[in-house]
C-alpha cells in the first residue's frame, strides 16, 4: 500500500466541534454495519468513524438499548460512532438526534440516500431529496436541537444532473450540517451505473464543509484517485468493508493480511453474532455478511450457497469449518458479481 495514501488518510480531521484522528470511515448500510461486525472491525482500526444502522426517528424513543437490533453500541465504541437516523418530520427528528447526543454518541448522521421503496414511501431517506425545502428544515430542526457533529448522507438526487447534488449540498451546510457524505448515484439506480466520481468534486468545492466520498472504492488504488481527483476530505468505505474488514487498517498500514485472516475472520464474526442477538437476528446477519464476504473466494458461488441454506448457526458453523478445510482460493480482487 503506498505511502501517500497511508498519509492522507491518517491526517486529523475537523468536523464540527470535534476531530478525528483518521479519514476512512465505515459508511452507514442496514443489516450490515451493526454492533457485531463494528466490534470486529474494531479489532482491525484503521478508521476515524463508524456509522451505525439506519434507525427509525420515530422508534428510538421507545428503543430500549440492551434489547434494541439496531439502536445498540458498546461503551467502547461512543466515541467513533455516529448513529444515523431517518424520518420525514422535523421535530420527531430533532426529538430521535437529543436522545442520541444523550447518550454520548459522537455524532448524528441523517439518511437522505436510501432509495429502498419501504423508506422512500414514506418521504424518508432519497424521495427528501425531491423537497430540498423540506430536507433543509430536517437538518435545521436537528441542528437546534444538539450540539455533536451533525453528518448529512444523500445521493445525486432523482436525475443526473450536478447541479443538483451542488444546490442540496449548500442548503445543508446552510442548515448547520458540520460534515457530508455524498453517493455520486441518482436515487433509482441501485449501482447498475459507475458513480459520478467528478460531481463529488463539485460537491466538494461547493462547501466549506468535508465531504466524504463514497462509492466504487475497492482497493488502495481506487482511494487513493478519489482523494486527489474530486478534492473529498475523506472515504466511506461501504461494501468493500464487509468483505474484507481489515480492508481501512490496510490501507492506513496498521495491518499487512495473511492467508488466514479469511477464516480467522469468518469465524470471529459468527462469535460476535452470537454474542450480540438471538438465534434468528444472528443467522440472517451472518448470512448478509456472506454475500459479500464470499466476493473474495474462486468459488464464491459454491460458499454463498452453502451459507445461504444453513438452516441454523450450529449448520452454518459445519459449512465454514468444511469450506476452509480446503483451503480455498483467495481473489486479488473481489468478484464484483456479489457486489451489486
């Protein structure tokens, strides 16, 4: 891993009141960025933030922490995590963001990116995106209401067009926002289209804020031309996250991989889920781990299957013990067929 690359991401950063001492963080994704994968990533470093699940606005009120999926954290981790929220109304937004600042969370990220129906039916996640009025008066409305870094996920917006991600990314800083992080995708597109790398170079020199960049960044190389073509304060590592977690300690050269971190790794999440939720939440995370995990293998298909029809974790656990005792074949790269 190059020596630039190392620099640039293990330089400070200032957001808000607050500073980090690194510039990858993991990017915010639902059923995958939960307590337990951010407890073995954790065991990795390499980051300056983590972002946590999506939670509902309008459900932390009445989350109790100790039984709560995705409204959860170890004491370890408060001061690098940032818990992203969703919802339409301002006040019950604002409500969701003062509970999180009370509860020594580093920050507050809001969800203006998520393109899934069930969300955006609601006039959550990317459809704000098509009432920058209304998305505005969410990040003012939160910004009144806490005083820790205030973060602001979004995409494109519903058409390709750079200004438009140009306007919105204003009107949040105007807001109060402290830092963004911007998908270069427009809401419907799932990742059938490369991001729009350049329009986060617009983004970027469109605020006074960081902007973290996001998307397509699959090793150091990729990291490394984000930073110095658009301009980005820093990365959000997303899928590439999953399926190597020790993929931003790599690339800040705390960690050199070796053969048998693939199943030291595989193996220390399936602990961790187990520790962390019942049965059938641990099953169906460790299977959602998989997909992306098995990116990295010669014969990924055979390994997701394998994993995917597990009927249970003692099942699961015989299929990975089978699987490694192969020894399978590593990717350079992952598969991009499992990324989409």
């Amino acid at each position: 891993m190059s020596s630039d690359l190392s620099s640039r991401l293990n330089r400070p950063l200032t957001i808000g009141r607050a500073t980090i001492d690194r510039r990858l963080v993991l990017a915010p994704m639902t059923l995958l960025g939960h307590i337990a994968f951010r407890e073995l990533l954790a065991g990795f470093g390499g980051y300056g933030l983590l972002f946590g699940e999506m939670c509902s606005a309008r459900r932390i009120p009445h989350e109790v922490r100790a039984d709560s999926a995705y409204f959860c954290w170890r004491e370890a981790e408060r001061h690098q995590l940032v818990m992203q929220i969703f919802g339409a109304d301002p006040s019950v937004m604002a409500t969701a963001a003062r509970i999180v600042q009370d509860n020594g969370i580093f920050g507050v990220d809001l969800n203006f990116g998520c393109s899934v129906a069930t969300i955006c039916k609601q006039q959550c996640g990317a459809a704000l995106l098509r009432t920058p009025d209304q998305a505005a008066r969410i990040v003012e409305a939160v910004r009144r209401a806490i005083s820790i870094p205030l973060f602001v996920k979004f995409r494109t917006g519903w058409a390709d067009d750079p200004t438009i991600p140009v306007d919105l990314a204003r009107r949040f800083e105007a807001a109060g926002a402290d830092a963004l992080t911007f998908h270069p995708r427009v809401a419907p597109d799932r990742r059938s289209r490369p991001p729009r790398w350049e329009y986060i170079q617009r983004v970027a020199e469109a605020v006074k804020i960081p902007v973290f960049g996001n998307g397509d960044v699959f090793d150091g190389t990729d990291c490394l031309r984000m930073l110095e073509t658009t301009g980005c304060a820093g990365v959000a590592i997303g899928r590439m996250a999953i399926a190597r977690p020790w993929f931003m300690a790599q690339m800040t050269e705390l960690l050199t991989p070796d053969p048998g971190i693939y199943r030291q790794t595989a193996f220390a999440l399936l602990d961790l889920v187990e520790r962390h939720f019942d049965a059938r939440r641990a099953l169906r995370r460790y299977k959602k781990f998989a997909l992306y995990f098995s990116a990295n293998f010669k014969f990924a298909h055979s390994f997701y299957k394998r994993i995917g029809n597990a009927r249970n974790l003692e099942a699961l656990k015989g299929e990975l013990e089978a699987f490694f005792s192969r020894e399978p074949v590593t990717m350079d790269r992952p598969n991009m067929n499992f990324f989409q």
